[in-house]
C-alpha cells in the first residue's frame, strides 16, 4: 500500500517521461506495482523518504481512501498553490458528521452515554426521596410513587426520606393542601417493607413532623439547626359556601386534629394528653428538644456526641466559678 500512495506523489515531481509511464501503468493493477517499483528505484536517490509513522491522520486518511475509492487519488486534480491531497479532507463525502465522530477517551470516559436525568431521578438512584415543598397533590403522587419504586427494586434495603416541608400549609400559615395529602405519604411509608431513613433538612412542620417521626425507629435524624413544629390543622378558607358546611368542614378538620395526634403519641412514645395539651399552640422544637420529644432519635452534627459528653453540667459551672446557690432563691 505505501507503494501505491508514493505512485501519486511522484507524479507531480518526476519528469514528463516518468509520470507518461506511471499514468499509463495505474489504469492496469499489475503494471501499476511494476510502475510504482520503478519510481521508487529512480527517485529513490533523488528524494529520501522519511519514516512513515502508521498512527499519522494524514497517511492513515490516504489509506482508507485508497483501500475505498483508488480513483480518486489517481484522478485528483494538482494545484501548484497547495499541497496535494489536501481536497480530500474538505471533500463532504469523506468527512464524518459530528454525531459519527467519536469523541477522544479523555474527554468521553467519564461522561454518560444518554443525556442526564433530572435531579429527582438521580437521588432516586441513590435511594433517596426528597420532600422539598408544602404537601400539595403533585408533590404527594410523586413521593408515594417513589416510594413503591423503590421497594418494588429492592425491598431490603433502606430508603432514605429528606425533609424539608411545610406541611399542608405554607410560610405564613395559610392551607395549601388537605390533611390527608400528609396520611397518603404515611400510609404508603407503614406499608413499606425497607427501613425508612427519616432526615430534617430545614423545616418538618405539621404532616411533615409526622413523616418525620414515623421512620424506623433508631433511623430518624435531624440536621443541628434545623425545625420542627406541630400545631392543630387549619381550616381550608370557607369563602361564601352555606353555614352547614362549615360546620361539616369544622368536624373533618377535628378528627384530622386527634388523628394527627394519634399517630404522634404512638411514634413519640408520649401519651396521648400530652401531645394534645403542646398542640393547643404552635409547638416548635430545635434538635435538642425534638429529640427530648421524641421526634428524632439523633442529631447529624458530625462530633457532636463527643463535644456534649465533655460539656460541664451547669451545677458544675457554678461550682468551678466559685459561685454559691443560696437557699430560697
């Protein structure tokens, strides 16, 4: 094959009785070897070759061209302004399109073969399902959806559930969702058969305190300075609808209200008085309390144990500092 490709360039620089002969020889395969035999014999004083390098795009595009379409080389026309041969990389019927052209190993060894998916659709890669709004409709049928994928994959390992919702209401109080936009996700979080990894993020306020107490128990966490907060379930806005109706929205809302504290008691192992006595108001708790309430069992705060285990009691404060605790005060 590199006899052929010389057979070309030799061509355009040997004398016009050379290049009669080669030009007579090409349109004959086996002449063409003895022709191109006969160049090379000539010129080789004249011309030294250089070593061919097999990996040079250059010659490696020659090749194919001439193993694919010889008359091409042979019936390439010369221009005294360029190099020869360069037509063929301009030519669009040798040029890949740039879906064809694969991209180096450096640069494609790392990257996916199909576009990327959305965020849910990786977390949910990793076994994680993240409530990141109030309860509404949409944001129910996607967690609980996520959940029997989840299990349906692999019922023995663990799912772990971040939480950073508002509940069935928002920021400043006002409903967003009905209360059993909350009861959805837990019924389908009590029929799982993997453990439930609970995690507060930020905020878990109403329905979403629920969620957050319902995880297995040991596996219920909460980040340092994230919040938690129960509080009695509001009433949807009533606008002009009858009295009566009110009225029958009312006793929905109150067996919603001892439902919720129900589930509450069972799960923070407190009694059922208690809960509702805290639930009269807005019962906010930090990490520390929560866990004091039995919403959480641990606190995320990498060293934290260790940090509160040498931490002095305040008994042990005052005595160190000299300080007397008088009697009647």
């Amino acid at each position: 094959m590199a006899c052929f490709l010389q057979a070309p360039m030799a061509y355009a620089i040997v004398s016009s009785a050379s290049a009669a002969v080669s030009s007579r020889a090409v349109r004959v395969p086996k002449p063409l070897k003895l022709s191109c035999g006969v160049l090379g014999a000539r010129n080789a004083a004249k011309i030294p070759m250089p070593p061919i390098n097999p990996k040079d795009p250059f010659l490696s595009k020659l090749a194919s061209v001439a193993s694919s379409s010889p008359e091409t080389l042979v019936n390439s026309s010369t221009n005294p302004d360029t190099p020869p041969f360069l037509d063929l990389f301009d030519s669009p019927k040798l040029m890949a399109t740039p879906a064809q052209v694969e991209r180096s190993v450096t640069y494609n060894e790392h990257r996916p073969k199909s576009p990327p998916p959305d965020l849910p659709s990786l977390l949910l890669n990793g076994r994680i399902v993240y409530i990141g709004m109030p309860l509404v409709p949409a944001v129910t049928e996607l967690v609980v959806a996520e959940l029997m994928y989840l299990q349906w994959m692999d019922p023995k390992q663990p799912i772990y559930l971040y939480i950073n919702s508002t509940g069935t209401t928002r920021d400043d109080g006002e409903t967003v969702g009905m209360e059993t936009e909350g009861f959805a996700i837990y019924d389908a979080l009590m029929q799982l058969q993997n453990e439930i990894h609970t995690v507060a993020v930020g905020a878990a306020i109403g329905q979403a305190c629920l969620l957050l107490s319902a995880g297995t128990k040991g596996k219920r966490f909460m980040m340092p300075h994230a919040k938690a907060m129960i509080q009695q379930p509001r009433v949807p806005s009533s606008g002009l609808m009858p009295a009566s109706d009110v009225l029958i929205r009312a006793k929905e809302v109150i067996i919603n209200r001892d439902t919720l504290v129900e589930l509450l008691a069972k799960h923070t192992e407190n009694s059922v008085e208690t809960v509702a006595d805290v639930m009269r108001r807005p019962f906010y708790m930090d990490a520390n309390r929560a866990k004091e309430f039995g919403v959480i069992d641990r606190i995320l705060w990498r060293g934290q144990e260790k940090v509160m285990a040498e931490v002095a009691s305040p008994e042990e404060w005052d005595k160190n500092a000299g300080i007397k605790v008088m009697d009647g005060f």
